[in-house]
C-alpha cells in the first residue's frame, strides 16, 4: 500500500505540473477522475488498516493486562486522597500560596523530608495540586498574583453536551443515537431560552445525566417500545414536575415539535397510587388526581435523585405531599425516616459546627449532646449512696459513647471528604448509618436495651 500511495503521490505530482503549464498557456486540461477517485480509495483503505491494528493491538493489551492483579480498593482508596476545597477568601490564599511553594520547593529538590508549619513530615513524590477557576462565577474572586504565579494556566472549552448525550444514549443501549441526542439537545436549549427564569430550572449537564439514565432504565424495562418513545417519555415525565404552571404549555408545545404525531402514556405504577390513595384518606385529606400525581411524581424523583426541593407558594399543599409519602412508605412496610430542621433557628455553624478561629480546635453543632462534666457534677454532690455512684457510673458511660460517636463520626466525615482512607470500619459504619442500624462499636459502648440511645439522654439529665 505504501508503494502505491508513492506512486499515486507521483503522478499527482505531475499532473499539477501539466495543470499549471495548461492555466498558463490558458488551454484546456483534462480532469483525471481515475486518479481523484484512486487517491480516495487509498485514504479509505488506510483508514480500515489503522482501525483493524488498532483494535488487534488492543485486543492484544487486553490479554495481556493482568487483571487479577489489579487491586481496585487500593485505587480506590488512593483516589479518595484528592482534596478538594471550594471558595477560599483571598487572605487565605495568600499564606497558601507559601505554602505551596515550600512542597513545590521540596519536590524539585528531590527532598524525602521537609518542615511544613513548624513540623517536619514526609513528602510524596507524586503529590499534586490543581486549581479550577471559572470567569464570571457568582461570588468567585481572582487569585492572588503570588499564588498565579506558581501555577501553569491551561485554558478549557465548553463540553460537547450533544457529542456527550449521545455516547451516553449509545452506551444505554440506544441504536439511534445521534439523532435522539440532537433532538434532547435541542429540547434543551429551546427551554434554557424560552421558559422563565426559575432558580429551581437545571438544564445542564447533571439533569442531562439524570434523564438519560432515566431513560435507559426505562428502555430495558420495555425493550418493544421505539427508542424516540421511550426518550420522550423520559423527557416529559421527569422534567415536568419541575415546570411551573405557566411553563408547561410551552415545554408540552416544545416536545410536540420534536416528537411529532407521538402521544406515549405516562409510566404508572397501579400498586404505588392505590397506596398513596390508602395514605390520603388516612389522612383525611381529598385523593384528588392532580394531588395523587405531584405524590407520585414526588416518588419517582426521589428514585433518581439524593435531595429534591418541594418548592411552590403558601397553601399548594408542599407539607401534605412529603406527609402523605411518608405516610406510604410507612404503609409498605418501607421503615421512612422523618426529621424537621427549621433552617433559621440556628446558625449554619451552630448547626454543622465550626473550627474556632483562634483555639483551631472543632467544635461540634446540634447534632449531638455535650458530655457531662464529671468533676463539676461531684464537687456539687456531697451524698455517695449508692443511686448517686450509679448515677455517676451511667453519666461517665454516656460520656464515652458520647466520645465514641463524634470520634467516629469526624473520622467518616474526613474520609468521605477524602482526607483519610476509608477503613473497614468506617465502611462498617458508613453502612449501619445508611440502613438505619446502630454500629457495633455504639452498640458496646451502650446500654444494654433495645430503644435508641436517645431516650436515656433526658433521664440521665433530670438525675
């Protein structure tokens, strides 16, 4: 092939001399078709070469990799180590700036050992520190010129959402891909310019990611179905809880026109509404079908989501919906958990805790109660009978399983955060936390009954 390609190079070669010489003398020149169409087969064959090396080659590498040696926790444990902090005031940055520049220091000096904050700690060769920076974020301020100037900048461009889309819908299982992805793209966009301004309105690429997920699962679930059915349901019945009143004339008109002459009926579920029906006359409240959508609606977007707002004006029923769901869940036997935070009765601080500025120690917030200051306890009490050393004996334990839940649970905080490893026993705890149970390591350190730990702390208060 290569041979010929030379060739053809040569007579292309030529016939640019014998065209240039005909443009000059200003005569006619004939038009080598054979030898376009010779030059095009020749592009296409090498294009089939490269692909047929390119997939032996990695066909090749993918016997070779030796997967059973490959310990996917430990990568995964050495990913969790990446750090990561968000909006850092400018007087920060500047004394993080010397400090990067001592690690930067130590790593060209090819140093095992440096001091960093008057300590002297062990220096990773591989350690990296990256900075990401969006123009014209809200509440986002410039570096600092010493800080900048350590750093390489790397320019970056606005992804592709509809090259994104489709790889996503390909690796779904979807065969028309390209066009869905134009289509969903589109949908979008037109929403992102047409539809009010709301502060509830994603269209990016995380809702993106959720549709499309959305949209795969249904398309197993229903496999007969036309793929342009199954993502246009997928599109109208997850955004439209979402869409305000005066908008979904306009999102329904949108997905008309990109879906024409297409009326697919929404997903029901026959089991869920009869519950939520069962939960709304419990209730004592009317099982209107408006009210029994937004629940439903409610339940399906808590399937694909973490946290989901209930947003809407005074008297639409917000409170009723998220009642009426629990009280379903509880209805199915589902074990739901139900907490109201009022978010203005405390501070964020007070709330989640802070590290003291000037003791840079941590202090806890309401999630759990102080410990008992025992030696303030027995220099009040004079009598020692023997309900008062009881009284002192369950006040020290509860100080420790006190001190046991916060150590652990600073411990998991940090790791989730990636600044520890995530060890078998975080994991252990990080799973009993999520199925509602009480760890073991509570469990030793607690009384010896089944309630919650929290229906001790008021007696041992008023003793």
């Amino acid at each position: 092939m290569d041979k010929t390609n030379r060739a053809v190079e040569v007579m292309e070669a030529e016939m640019k001399k014998l065209q240039d010489t005909a443009n000059l003398f200003e005569v006619s020149f004939p038009d080598y078709k054979q030898l376009r169409q010779c030059r095009s087969d020749i592009i296409l064959v090498k294009a089939v070469w490269d692909m047929v090396i390119f997939v032996k080659t990695s066909i090749e590498d993918w016997t070779k990799t030796p997967w059973k040696e490959i310990n996917v926790e430990q990568m995964n444990m050495e990913l969790r180590r990446f750090a990561k902090f968000n909006r850092i005031s400018v007087e920060v940055l500047s004394v993080v700036a010397v400090q990067v520049k001592t690690i930067q220091d130590t790593v060209r000096n090819k140093k095992q050992r440096f001091y960093f904050l008057g300590e002297e700690i062990e220096l990773k060769p591989t350690v990296g520190i990256f900075i990401t920076l969006n123009p014209g974020y809200a509440g986002r301020a410039e570096l600092p010129e010493n800080l900048k100037a350590l750093f390489r900048p790397c320019a970056m461009v606005i992804p592709d959402f509809e090259l994104i889309c489709e790889i996503m819908l390909v690796a779904e299982g979807f065969i028309n891909a390209r066009l869905l992805a134009r289509k969903f793209i589109s949908l979008y966009t037109l929403c992102k310019e047409l539809l009010s301004k709301q502060d509830h309105y994603d269209w990016g690429l995380r809702a993106i990611k959720s549709v499309l997920v959305v949209a795969g699962s249904l398309k197993r679930e229903d496999r007969s179905r036309p793929e342009e059915q199954v993502l246009m349901r997928a599109l109208r019945d997850f955004n439209l809880p979402k869409i305000v009143t005066n908008d979904v004339p306009i999102f329904l008109g949108l997905i008309s026109d990109l879906f024409p002459q297409l009326d697919v009926p929404r997903k029901r579920d026959p089991e869920l509404e009869n519950a939520v029906r069962k939960s709304v006359s419990e209730l004592h409240l009317q099982p209107e079908e408006n009210f029994i959508l937004k629940v439903t609606q409610l339940e399906e977007l808590l399937a694909v989501r973490h946290s989901v707002f209930v947003v809407g004006g005074a008297g639409t029923g917000k409170s009723q919906i998220l009642k009426t769901l629990h009280r379903t869940y509880s209805n199915m036997k589902m074990k739901p958990v139900w907490y109201d935070i009022n978010p203005k009765a405390v501070t964020t601080d007070e709330l989640f805790g802070y590290l003291h500025p000037a003791t840079r120690k941590w202090k806890d917030g309401l999630k759990l109660p102080e410990e008992y200051n025992m030696s303030d306890i027995t220099s009040k009490t004079a009598e020692r009978s023997p309900y008062i050393l009881v009284c002192f004996q369950e006040c020290e334990r509860m100080n420790t399983l006190i001190s046991e839940i916060r150590r652990s649970l600073k411990e998991l905080d940090l790791g989730l955060k990636g600044e520890l490893a995530i060890s078998s026993e975080m994991e252990k705890l990080q799973t009993a936390l999520f199925f509602d149970n009480v760890p073991d390591t509570w469990t030793k350190l607690a009384y010896p009954s089944t309630p919650h730990h929290t229906c001790h702390l008021s007696p041992s208060c008023a003793q």
